[in-house]
C-alpha cells in the first residue's frame, strides 16, 4: 500500500546496536579502571593503619602510599571520612561472613546464635594486654552519633545475620513470645558490641563472653 503524500517518513530512535556495545564496553572499562583505582587506596589506607595500629593518618599518607594523585583521591572520596567509611563497611561484610561461616558449623539454632555472640564480643572488646580499642571503634560511635544513616548500611550485613539467626530461633519455638526477630536482633548485636567496646573499664572483673551469651540468652528465650 502507498504511503500518504502528507505523511512523514518515521525514523528510528534508538541507537544502533554496534553503538551501543561500543559504548557499553568503554563504559565498563572505566568503571574497572575506577574500581582498582579505589582498592589500591583502601589497601593503602588498610596497610597505614596496620603499621600504626590507629586511624589516625592523613588522605596525602595515603596518596603516596598508593601511588596515585590527589585528584584521583577526590573524584572517588569526599575526604578522609568517607574513606574510613568504607573501610568500615567492607570491615563489618567480611565479619558478617566470618561469622555466618562459624554459624553453619553448628546444628542448634541456639548454638548458632551462642557462636556468633561470643565471637562478635571477643572481637569487639579491647586487647586484654595492651587495653588497645579495635580499629574503627571511635569511628564507629562518632559516626552513630553524627551519620546514623551511613551507621546503618554499614552495620546491615551483620544485623541480617543476626535476624535471620532469631528468626531461626523463632521458626524452632525458642524465641520467646510476643519479640520480634529484626528488633531482637537488632538489640542482640547492639548489647554485645556496646559491652564488648566497654569491658575494660573494669579491669578488675571484665566482663566475658560467656556472661554476655548467659544475659542475651535469658533474654531472647526467656529461659531461666
């Protein structure tokens, strides 16, 4: 059928397909470039503290010790915090999978639970010799207080874990009536990393992992 004398000639919108591979291929490249750009500043960043044993160091330690620029630092960071920032979060997703790998050795839902708790506490609290804090602790509650929502991505794979282990506890009928799983984990997790980051206020009688299991456990079960 003839077309119309009035009616134009429609022409494709979209961009033909040699073009867009072209452009999803450079795309991707430099989203890898960007990547090892980044993970070299964190390794570096990760290496200065390692040597210092603090966070306390500057954004040009790291540059040089990365081998890159300045500029390079500020088009992937705001600055030293936002660093941190993200080696907080990668810190807390590899505890998160640490921990859930201790978790799948044991068959209880309550031994699972027991593992990560202790574990998490023993991580959490000071050097028994040295009183030394773990790496990030003051940053982690200046961050709670002044960036709760950076706070709560970074801490989200560690409260998953714990959910889905009080939500095995209640699957099982041992969480005790009326709690919910994500408020009780959330809870669960606050108590032992508070307590462990305070234990050694009272060098005398530090609090242990096991004490810090007893008190969540009568807690959660509300078994005597």
């Amino acid at each position: 059928m003839a077309q119309k004398a009035d009616q134009p000639v429609s022409t494709p919108t979209e961009e033909p397909a040699w073009k867009q591979r072209a452009v999803e291929r450079s795309t991707q490249a430099a989203k890898r470039r960007a990547e090892q750009r980044v993970e070299r500043f964190l390794d570096a960043a990760q290496a200065i503290m390692a040597e210092k044993g603090t966070t306390d160091f500057t954004v040009q330690e790291v540059v040089d010790r990365s081998k890159q620029s300045l500029r390079s630092f500020y088009q992937h960071f705001d600055g030293k915090h936002e660093l941190l920032l993200a080696l907080f979060e990668d810190a807390m997703s590899k505890s998160a999978e640490q921990l859930r790998v201790l978790a799948t050795e044991q068959s209880d839902p309550l031994d699972r639970l027991r593992v990560v708790v202790q574990e998490l506490f023993e991580s959490s609290r000071p050097d028994p010799a040295t009183q030394q804090q773990p790496l990030f602790t003051d940053f982690a509650l200046r961050l709670l207080m002044s960036h709760p929502a950076e706070m709560r991505v970074a801490n989200a794979p560690l409260l998953a874990l714990f959910t889905q282990l009080i939500q095995d506890l209640e699957d099982a009928n041992l969480l005790r009536p009326g709690f919910k799983a994500k408020r009780v984990a959330a809870l669960t997790m606050q108590t032992v990393m508070f307590n462990a980051q305070s234990s050694g206020q009272d060098a005398a009688h530090p609090l242990t992992a096991e004490e810090i299991w007893d008190y969540c456990a009568h807690g959660i079960t509300g078994n005597d």
